[in-house]
C-alpha cells in the first residue's frame, strides 16, 4: 500500500511556475499571503525555453514597481514604435507619439528568471520537477493539489483557493466538469516558421511584413541574437530547411525599393509555431481559479499571451488580497468576468492582426488587394495608428 502523503496547509496553491504562477506568488508574498507553486519542469528547463519577447508597460511596471526586478529596464530595450510594411514599403507607427506608451523587448526565459530569484530570495515555496500533479475537492473549503515531489515523496497541499496557471494544456482546466465551462476556440490555416539566429540586427524595432509571399516578422533579441518568423504551412517540417532557403525566403517577404537587406548568420533553433486562438469561460470552478495561458490562448501576432496572463494576475491578486484583508468575495466572484474583459479585447485585437498581415494561400486576387486596403486604410489615418499603436502597447489597467 503506498505511504499516506505528505500534509502541508497553505492559503494558495498554483500549479505551473510560468509567468502567471510566479507572478501570483509573489505578489501574494507582498501581501503576507502564503502560497506555494508547484512546477512539472525544472528551472534550468524554463530557462532555457525561448518563448515571448515584447511587454507591454503596464506588465514592465508590474515587475518593476512590485519588486521583481528592474532588469527589464536596464537590460531590455525600449521599443516606441514597430514598422508595418506591405508593398515593399515601411510605415512606423509611433507609439511614443500616438499614445504617450512603448513596449520593452525582454525575453520571457529572462522575466521567469527574475520571478524565481524573487521568490528564491524572499525564501518562497516554489517546488520544481514535480510529478503526477492532481487537484482536487475543488468546490469544497480545502482544495487540494496533489503531487510527487523532486525527493519522490506523495504530498498532499490543503489550500483555501487553487491556482490553475499551467499554460495552454492545462490539467486544472480539465478538471473542471466539460458541462460547466465552455471553450471558445478557433484554428487558424497557417502557422509561423520561427528561427533564432546569431546575427546583427537587421532593423533597429520590429517590422511586421504582409507580402505576396505571405507574413513575415523581423524581430529582435538583443546585440547579437536575433528572433525572425514567417508564416508557413502547420504541416511544414521545419527540421528540413536548410539555413539558405531560411533565408532567401526571409528576405523574399521583406523585399522593397528600400533596398532592406536581413543580415544573416547562423540560425540554432528553428520551429513550427501553430496558431490557435481560444478562451475558457468561466475561469472559475468553485476555489479553483485560472489564470494565463490555462484560461485562453492568442495567436502571436499581437505579442499578447504573456502580458495576458500578467494581467490575469493583477486582477486575480487585487481579489484575494480583498478577500484575506476584508472577508469580502466580491471582486473573487468577479475575477472571471473582470479579466475575461481584457482576454476578448487582446483577442480581437490578436485575430485582427493575423488576419491583416497573413495571406491565405488559395486568397483570390479580391482578398488580397482589400487587405491591402486595410493596410493602408491603417497606416494613413492617425486614428487607425493610434488603434493599434493603443492596443499594441497595452490598454490601461481600469
Ligand atoms: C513557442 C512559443 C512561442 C511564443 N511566442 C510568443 C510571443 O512571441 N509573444 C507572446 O505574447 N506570447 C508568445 N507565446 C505565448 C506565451 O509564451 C504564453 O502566453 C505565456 O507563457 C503564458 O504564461 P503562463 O504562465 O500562463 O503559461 P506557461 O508559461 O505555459 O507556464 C505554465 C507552467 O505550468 C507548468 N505546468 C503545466 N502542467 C503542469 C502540471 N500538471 N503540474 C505542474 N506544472 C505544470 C509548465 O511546465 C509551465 O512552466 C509563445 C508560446 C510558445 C509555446
């Protein structure tokens, strides 16, 4: 017979230290609150995992003004502005200009690193390299979440609330019964061949690139990585691309009178990035709450899922620290509605981006020039800048 499990009572548990998860526990921790996440990966795994790229001010400013860390700013860049181009020709938005706001270019793998050395140097509980997690009694007073811990030992966490911040396949979400919530969800034909590269850059802010060829992203990384994407089939074998046909196709999407040259180099991870767009709704099931990617998922293209699940959090924390601090439930049974808000406002504004800048293969000739009459219809009038240059940078946390 196994060995009874390990009993540790917490307030709050969170499965998944992703952004969202460490970001909960440790504003949690700021508050007095105790929490303990659980984690399946180890940290050197997360670590080393490159994911998102750009924050918007309102996810900068959580970081640095709850105590994280200020290495956003001193090692990221500031971006004020991206360039659309269509037609071979760039236009910039101004975001500085336009709305008063920028976004910071700082990889994910490098907020993660700073929420663990956070959580690590407030002496936080945060378990890695767990296994076989379970959550459970989720609509009683102690939910549970059950785990096997880095020692092989069976523990059992008793908690007020259980966080579900464990990314887009989440097993809390499916513990919630499939008659009680509801998944909104679409697939998109396309998908982004990612690279990442040791090379210069090649344009001092991201250029987002519609062509005849189909989308293209120039993105950076810092001085001497560079992360570049371009839409190509879900189906596609990204293993069997060889670098020059990478980047003959890169540059083939970005080709203009300008004269615009990549600068190449070798390239070291190369991927399929399938796009999906789907929401959870309600992100609540009894004291099981979910937040980030476990609740809804965006396509890249609006550069959204990691400041959506820091402003999951936001919400999430404003009504657990009103819950513990006065004994009112009120903003908690609110939490999915609040931040489901925001959720549909990133989607659209992640679905109409896609659907602008990427060209279905089978377009007929009438598809491709209206798209090109968006484009354009955005680009000259500073309404239609100011739209995306708002959503973009992020709207206001009301
Ligand atoms: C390849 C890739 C590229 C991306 N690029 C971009 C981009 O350019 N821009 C952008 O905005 N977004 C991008 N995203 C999305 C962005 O990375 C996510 O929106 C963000 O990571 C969400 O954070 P999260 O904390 O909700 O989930 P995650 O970061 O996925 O964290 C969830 C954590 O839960 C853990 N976990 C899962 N199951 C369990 C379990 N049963 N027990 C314990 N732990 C568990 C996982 O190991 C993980 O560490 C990308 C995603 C991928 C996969």
């Amino acid at each position: 017979m196994d060995a009874a499990p390990h009993i540790v009572r917490t307030r709050v548990g969170i499965v998944g230290g992703g952004p969202a998860g460490l970001m909960l526990s440790h504003l949690l921790a700021t508050s007095g609150i105790d929490n303990v996440v659980v984690e399946k990966r180890s940290h050197e795994a997360i670590e080393n995992t490159h994911r998102a790229g750009i924050l918007e001010h309102g996810s900068v400013r959580m970081l640095t003004e709850s105590g994280v860390s200020n290495r956003v700013i001193t090692d990221g860049d500031k971006h004020d502005g991206i360039d659309l181009r269509f037609g071979g020709v760039s236009h910039r938005i101004d975001f500085d200009a336009l709305v008063g706001e920028s976004v910071w270019l700082y990889p994910q793998n490098q907020v993660f690193v700073d929420l663990a050395a956070a959580r690590r140097r407030d002496d936080g509980d945060v378990r890695f390299s767990v296994t076989d997690t379970e959550v459970l009694d989720l609509t009683t007073d102690t939910p549970k979440i059950r785990f096997t811990d880095v020692q092989g030992r069976r523990v059992e966490l008793h908690c007020d609330f259980v966080v579900g911040a464990d990314g887009s396949s989440s097993m809390c979400r499916r513990a919630i019964p499939a008659t009680l919530r509801q998944g909104h969800f679409i697939e998109y034909p396309f998908a982004w061949f990612g690279i990442l590269t040791e090379a210069p850059r090649s344009a001092p802010e991201l250029i987002y690139a519609n062509s005849p060829h189909g989308f293209a992203l120039i993105s950076q990384r810092n001085e001497t990585v560079q992360r570049m994407y371009f839409q190509a089939d879900p189906n596609e074998d990204a293993a069997a691309w060889s670098e020059e046909r990478i980047w003959d196709e890169l540059q083939r999407r970005v080709d203009g009178p300008d004269g615009l040259e990549l600068k190449r180099g070798p390239i070291f991870e190369q991927m399929i990035l399938k796009f999906r767009s789907y929401v959870c709704e309600p992100l609540r099931h009894g004291n099981l709450f979910l937040a980030g990617d476990a609740g809804h998922t965006v396509p890249p293209t609006g550069a959204k899922g990691l400041n959506l699940a820091l402003a999951d959090v936001r919400v999430l924390f404003e009504a657990l620290d009103s819950f513990y601090s006065t004994g009112s439930s009120t903003l908690l049974d609110g939490y999915s509605e609040t931040a489901l808000k925001r959720v549909w406002k990133a989607q659209n504004f992640s679905y109409w981006m896609t659907s602008m800048l990427h060209t279905r293969s089978e377009a007929s000739s009438f598809e491709r020039k209206r798209a090109l009459g968006e484009l354009d219809s955005v680009v000259s009038s500073t309404y239609g800048r100011a739209y995306l240059a708002e959503a973009y940078t992020g709207w206001s946390h009301g």
